[in-house]
C-alpha cells in the first residue's frame, strides 16, 4: 500500500490517485496454472482479486451519462463567460449514485484534458472536490478549498485572507471544474447556513470554472427557496438519481443489463455466466433498485467467494450479506405487505370434496346469507357440511356447494326426492 492511498478524495494527492489509479482487472488463471503456485504466489493471487473486486468497476447508467455529457457541455458553454457562469445540481435518495456520477464526471474531465495535453507541466488542476461540513460556516468552506489546493490555513488567518488566498491559486491552477459533494450540509433557513450560501456564490464567480452540486434530496433541503434559493435555481440545472424500477419490461431489461455487466466483470473461477442474470428478481427485492446497495451486494458476495474457496456467487452467497438499514427495511415492509394480500391455501373437505380455506379449528363467524362459513376438523369433514341421508329430517336444509374461499353458496332450484318429487 503506497502513501497515496491513504489520502482522502478531497485532497489535491487523493485527487488525483483516484484519477490514475483505475481497478486493474486481474488475469484469471487456469487449473493448470494455479498448481504451480506456492502458497505465497496463491496468496498474493487472491490478494490482487480481493482488492479489484473491493472496488469493481463503474457501469454506465443513465445517469452516469446524464452527469457527464450535462457536465461537458455547461463546462465548454462557461468557457468564455465572465460572470453568472451556468452550473448543475445532482440531487436524489441516499444510494442512488449521486457521487458517483459527480466524481466520473470529474475523472473522465480531467483524463480528457490529459489526453488533449493541456496539461501543463507546472501543474495545471483541472478539477476540484471537496464536501461541505456539517453547520458549515463561510471560513470553513474555503478551507476545505485551502486544504485541497495544500495551502496552509493558520488559526490566525481570517475568512477573506483564507478565501482570496485560495481564488488566486485556484485561478493560477487555472481549474475549470468544481465539484461540491454533501451540499446538503447548507441549511439557508439559518444565518449561518445563509453566509455559507454567499460565500460559494462568491467563490463562483472568482473561480473561473463551472460548479457542479451534489446532495441528498437538494430541492427538499431548502437550498433553492427564499431569495438566496431562487437565484441559485435561476443558475443551475438539476438532474435527479433515482432507483431502478421493475415495474414494466423496459425497466426489467435495464435493470438486467445493469447486473450483466457487472456479472461479467466479475474474476471467479466456478461462477456460470448468467447465474446473477437468474436473480435479477431477487437482486431487486433485496436492494430495492438502489445501485449503491447493488454494488456492495455483489462486491461483498465475490469476496466472500473469493475468502471461503466456493468461487462463485449463488442464493446463499448473497444472503450472507447485510446490506444497509434502508434497503433491509424496505424489503421487510415489502414481504410483510404481500404476505398480508396473499389469498388462503386450500384444502379438500374431507365430505364435500370441496376446496375450502385452511383456518384453525374453531367456527369462522357466519357468512352473509347466514350459514357458516366451513373450518378445518380433525377428521378431514366440513363443520356445515349436510347431514347424512339416514339422519336427514324434512326440516334439513337445501344442499350447498362451495365457491372461492369456502363461502357456500346455494344450488339453483331445488333438489329432487327418490321418488321424483319435490319436498314438501
């Protein structure tokens, strides 16, 4: 492990390993292969297995291209405005990719930049990340730029000498895509939620680049109301992550492409292709189409192949795996609502020969035409059922017959005697 990796996103070095360091996907070996490795060759071979299926890969969904052709476009459209630059909120659900989306949008923008090579050898940034702090205040966001840049920030420095010491080196880094996770964190209904919403108009119009917002149910949190609110909304777009439906056959197609492409990405060694494919009912229930909730499923259920030697993912696999309250307390409310609307089991009355509903042994209260409705014996017969012939009485009612859920219902006309006529 190098020292890079211990560096969190929202530093310049974090930064930009995460930018470089993609999932490596290791080359799966043969049997004949695997023989010849020692115990250490084996262990570092599972190791490198372990690691790329810890992070996986990135699919990309709806969204992800959403974000990113959104975020390309508002980026080359920014670039000659002077001022009231147009930017872009990603808001929706815990889980639904937000992040994600933001951070390909950063790492694909900067890999393109690479590419063109605009990257000076001085060390241009071409994107910057950081999150908001909780009660964050206007001295606390521009240290958390400070602190990506690697400024220092003295106890002793106040707010404006923090944040013009941060749009003079942002400027000279010439960084032209600011990403701002957890915005959420900003309650505009409070003054100090309200100063750290005029010190990030501030910073976008020193920074020249284009702010892109990321957070938990954005237009709920109150970040686009009042006066403050509705000029940020005059300026920023807003695209919406949700869950993956399954509702009509388009949704489950798109749902099933997801959990393709992650099967396939998968290195195990006993795992069929399309065993996930099979599950892809399952996987929803489980996860309740959130794709955050997906992934930890899947990763953790390769790991745990990978650890305990089975080397493919099934049923049992994946339900070793806990996921997140949320997604566990959804599939619980979801499996008690259906078991509560399921229809009755039927049984064969043992004297009707009739389908009726199972029940416990005791008499249901009477149905709507008076009779009861039948229940369960020890032997086998039906408690309404007519009395026998040789114990039948002239007062003895019509025979009946049983419709759905054992309601009896009486025959049409009435039933004739041995002698062909009708009782009195």
């Amino acid at each position: 492990m190098t020292d890079a990796e211990n560096f969190p996103l929202t530093t310049r070095e974090g930064w930009r390993q995460f930018v470089d360091d993609g999932p490596a996907e290791p080359k799966l070996l043969g049997d004949a292969e695997l023989e010849l490795l020692d115990a250490a060759g084996r262990l570092a071979y599972d190791q490198d297995r372990l690691d790329y299926h810890s992070r996986l890969i990135v699919v990309a969904t709806p969204v992800v291209r959403q974000v990113y052709a959104t975020g390309r476009r508002l980026v080359l459209l920014n670039r000659h405005q002077v001022s009231a630059r147009r930017g872009l909120i990603v808001t929706g659900a815990a889980g639904t990719g937000k992040t994600t989306a933001v951070t390909q949008l950063g790492r694909n923008h900067e890999l393109l930049r690479n590419r063109l090579g605009r990257q000076a050898a001085a060390g241009r940034v071409p994107v910057v990340y950081v999150t908001v702090p909780p009660s964050a205040t206007p001295r606390m966001l521009a240290a958390e730029f400070a602190r990506f840049a690697g400024l220092p920030a003295s106890p002793r420095q106040n707010q404006a000498e923090i944040t013009n010491a941060v749009c003079d080196v942002m400027s000279r880094l010439r960084a032209d895509l600011v990403l701002i996770d957890e915005i959420h964190n900003l309650n505009l209904a409070t003054r100090t939620g309200a100063d750290a919403s005029d010190q990030l108009k501030y910073l976008a119009e020193r920074i020249p680049a284009t702010f892109i917002y990321a957070g938990v149910d954005v237009e709920g949190s109150g970040l686009l109301a009042g006066t403050r609110g509705r000029q940020i909304a005059g300026r920023f777009g807003v695209i919406t992550c949700q869950a993956f439906a399954y509702g009509t056959a388009a949704q489950r197609q798109e749902w099933q492409a997801l959990i393709a492409t992650l099967e396939q990405s998968l290195r195990l060694h006993r795992h069929a292709p399309g065993q996930l494919l099979k599950l892809a009912g399952y996987l929803h229930e489980r996860t309740d189409g959130m794709i955050g909730s997906l992934s930890h499923l899947i990763r953790g259920a390769a790991v745990d192949a990978i650890l305990d030697g089975t080397e493919k993912i099934t049923r049992e696999t994946l339900d070793r795996v806990g996921l997140d309250q949320a997604a566990e307390a959804t599939r619980t409310r979801r499996k008690t609502t259906r078991n509560r609307h399921d229809p009755p089991r039927l049984s064969r009355c043992g004297s009707c020969r009739s389908p009726h509903a199972r029940s416990a042994a005791r008499r249901s209260a009477p149905s709507s035409h008076g009779s009861p409705r039948p229940t369960a014996s020890a032997s086998g017969t039906c408690s309404s059922s007519p009395p026998s012939a040789g114990n039948s009485s002239a007062g003895s009612p019509p025979r009946q017959t049983t419709g759905w859920a054992g309601h009896h219902l009486p025959r049409t006309g009435s039933p004739r005697s041995p002698a062909g006529r009708s009782p009195p």
